[in-house]
C-alpha cells in the first residue's frame, strides 16, 4: 500500500539538497520545446539558481512536494507579493492568479481558490491583470502581455484571457486536455504558441472560528 505526504515550507526554510531534487525532478517531466522555441524537440529545464530566483522569490514564496512512499513525485511552486499597496496578511488573500499552458492546472487553480471555471470574472481580470503583474517579483509574468478578447475584444488571437509570455513549449500535451474540457466548458479560448492562459481569481472567503471572514488585502 502507498503513502502519499505533501508537505508545504517557506522559502528560507529550504536547503541546497531540496532545490537541486525539486530542479531535477522539474527538469526530467515539465515537457519539451515546441516550434519558435529555437529549441524544439529538447526538454524544458530549470537549474536551481534559476529555480530560487524566478520560482521562489523573496521570502513570501512557498514550495509544495508530494511525497509517495518518501519519494518526490510532485511539486508546485506559489510566489506572493503586494498589490496595490496593501499589506499582506498570509491567510487573507483577495486575489489568486495563475499563468499556465495547460488547462489542467487552470481547472485546478479555480476548483481550490475560488469557484467553477465557468463562473470566473473576466470583466475582474482585464481591471486588474497588468498591474498585478507589474508588481510582481517574477521577470517573466513582469515581461509577459495580456492578451486575448477579455482585454481587446479585436485580439486574433483566439485568446479569451491569457499572456504573451513567449514561452514556446511544446503545446501537444495541452492542446488535448483543452480538447477534452471544451466539452464542459472552457472560458479561457484558444491557445496559441509562445502564449499561456491566464486567471485572477478570488479566492473563497475564509471563516475563523471566532466570526465571519473579514476583508483582506490585494495580493496575487
């Protein structure tokens, strides 16, 4: 019989030894080059200078494995920081974004923060979508454009809601899974090359044991 942990740290509660498992591990499964990657064909990979900088940066980031029979089997990486200049309270978030190629991670990123992906507030992403993402720490989601009808309802693109974030994997793992969830329903449009999807949600509103969940600053 298997045994399944998952276990959450801070950044600074990290070592060495578990960047270099978490790089690797990344690096063996994320996927490969895609056409207008110069690279096409190669596998995707991450180092773990560039891990810690660009995955897990400043002190906020946190670093989530799962663990089967102790072995490192999955892994996601959250990077939080303030928006609009209000402070952060770690279990009060107002706002969770995610920037993805692949649908799967979309769908789970609403099932757990917010609601069905059916239901997300596009009029919400195109207000806040660029700003959140100046303010991030993260160069590439800083580099990347919106883009997609929810922003200019003339795009070409196919795009609803996503970035240029030129990051051209390679889209054939994706593009399936976007074929299968299209028959429920799928906001988010087509997804072009170089581009991935993009979603700000709110997340559902906490309850402490002593009353109502209160309002809590901006962050993504």
């Amino acid at each position: 019989m298997s045994t399944t942990t998952f276990q959450t740290v801070h950044k600074a509660d990290g070592d060495r030894e578990k960047w270099e498992e978490a790089a690797k591990l990344f690096s063996e499964n994320y996927g490969v080059w895609g056409p207008g990657s110069g690279r096409e064909g190669k596998r995707v990979k991450l180092g773990k200078q560039r891990l810690v900088e660009q995955y897990l940066p400043g002190e906020r980031s946190t670093y989530t494995s799962v663990l089967v029979n102790g072995k490192l089997a999955g892994q996601a990486f959250a990077s939080r920081w303030e928006y609009d200049g209000k402070t952060l309270r770690e279990d009060e978030d107002e706002i969770f974004g995610i920037m993805s190629s692949h649908p799967a991670a979309c769908l789970a990123a609403a099932n757990a923060y917010s609601k069905s992906i059916e239901k997300i507030d596009l009029p919400f992403i195109k207000e806040h979508a660029r700003a959140v993402m100046d303010a991030s720490p993260v160069e590439y989601i800083r580099e990347a454009a919106p883009m997609g009808t929810a922003f200019d309802e003339d795009d070409p693109s196919g795009l609803v809601s996503g970035a240029d974030s030129e990051f051209y994997v390679d889209h054939t793992e994706p593009l399936k899974a976007l074929e299968a969830v299209r028959q429920e329903c799928w906001p988010l449009g087509d997804l072009p090359d170089g581009y991935e999807f993009l979603l700000l949600l709110h997340p559902r509103p906490r309850r402490s044991r002593s009353g109502p969940a209160r309002k809590t600053p901006s962050v993504a």
